[in-house]
C-alpha cells in the first residue's frame, strides 16, 4: 500500500429541505432541531471543499515520491529538487487539512447548541431519537479530533522522510525506519477514516428517522 494512500472523508450530511405544516407562534421544538441541522450542513460546506483538493495534492505527491525511489543517489541534484516539491505538497495539503478540521469544529459548535432543545421534547419516543441523533453525531466529532492528530502527525513525518532524501549520507535502515513508520501512521488513519465515514452513514439514517417519528416530510437531494 502508498503510504499516502487514503480514502476521501466524506460531506456529513445529507442536505434535505423539510416543509412543516402549521403555523405557531413558536416553533416546536422539532423545527428548531431542524434549523439547527441545516446550519450545521452549512458549517460543513467548506469540509466538503477540501476533499477533492486534498485528494489531488495526495496523488501529485505520490508521483513524486516514487520518482524519487526510483533515482539512484548519482542524481542527488534531481532527487533534492523533487523532494523540495513534495516539501510544498506537504505544506498545501496542512493548510486543506486546517481548513477542515476548523470546518468540523464550527459545525460541532452549531450542533452542541440542540442539547437544552431536545429536553423540550414532550414525546418519550422521539426524544429519545433525538438523543440518538446526538449521541451518533457527537462521537462522529470524536472520530474526526482522532483523524486530525493522527494527519497532522503524519504530514509532519512525511516533511522528516523528504528531508532525509536530500541528505547524501542517507543510508537505508533510517529510510526503511522512516518508511515505516508513516506506513503505520496512515494504516491507523484509514481504519479511523472508515469508522468515520460509518457513522456518517450512522448519522444520515438517525436524522431521517427522527424526521419520519417527528412527522416531517423531508425531500432529500444528492
């Protein structure tokens, strides 16, 4: 396997448009719910944004490192210069990867505010879907905190491997080292990539189900 070989995280959330029937003076509490969500939606469109960027930045950076490993050390000049590209890769694909996770953290922030709102949920059996609903998400945001540390310390290995290629004295046991290391490091990210994506689809299927018990009609878009 690459090791910067990843699977793309996926939009949170399905974007869905729900027509409530009636008219209060204040909302119910499953309205609010639903406003709530729908900013959260919003809060993660810049997430959704760095997916196909990061993925273009990974597979570019791919290129140059098996250009890289397949150079003798007699083209250190060649190899010093492809390593200082990929350095640059690095460093554009942290930037995506901030961007994201303040993405994530606005949305929690948004979604944190349902809690006082579920407790006004007269309905047992739809509060509790409600609760599921948080529950779910929540440990959605706790797969994501673990994905960053865990792509952050990574990108800072890889910047340690492109700096260890541009030093001639570079011998093949700190590459291997090195090498496996990052190949660990990225083995544990798809795993919480998978689980992360998993409960995104958890997610999906929770909200829909408490707009089904709420009594909403929900029209979802792909």
């Amino acid at each position: 396997m690459s090791i910067f070989s990843k699977s793309r995280l996926l939009l949170a959330v399905t974007i869905g448009t729900i027509f409530l029937a009636g008219c209060l003076n204040k909302p119910a509490p499953e309205e609010e719910i639903y406003e709530v969500l729908e900013k959260v939606v919003s809060e993660e469109k810049t997430f959704e944004e760095q997916q196909e960027p990061l993925v273009n930045l990974e597979k570019k950076e791919k290129e140059l490192y098996d250009k890289i490993i397949a150079l003798g050390m007699k083209e250190f000049d060649e190899i010093t210069k492809l390593s200082d590209e990929a350095l640059s890769i690095v460093e554009q694909r942290k930037r995506h990867m901030e961007k994201e996770q303040e993405s994530i953290q606005a949305s929690k922030k948004e979604f944190e505010t349902l809690s006082p709102i579920i407790k006004e949920i007269e309905d047992e059996g739809l509060q509790g879907k409600s609760k599921e609903l948080y529950r779910i998400m929540m440990e959605r945001y706790e797969i994501h905190d673990v994905l960053y540390e865990d792509y952050s310390e990574a990108l800072e290995y890889d910047k340690e491997l492109y700096a260890m290629f541009k030093k001639e004295d570079l011998s093949l046991e700190q590459l291997e080292e090195q090498i496996s290391k990052i190949n660990d490091l990225y083995d544990k990210i798809l795993e919480s990539n998978k689980q992360f994506n998993e409960k995104t689809k958890e997610y999906n299927e929770a909200k829909l189900a408490f707009y089904k018990e709420a009594g909403l009609e929900v029209k979802t878009e792909e």
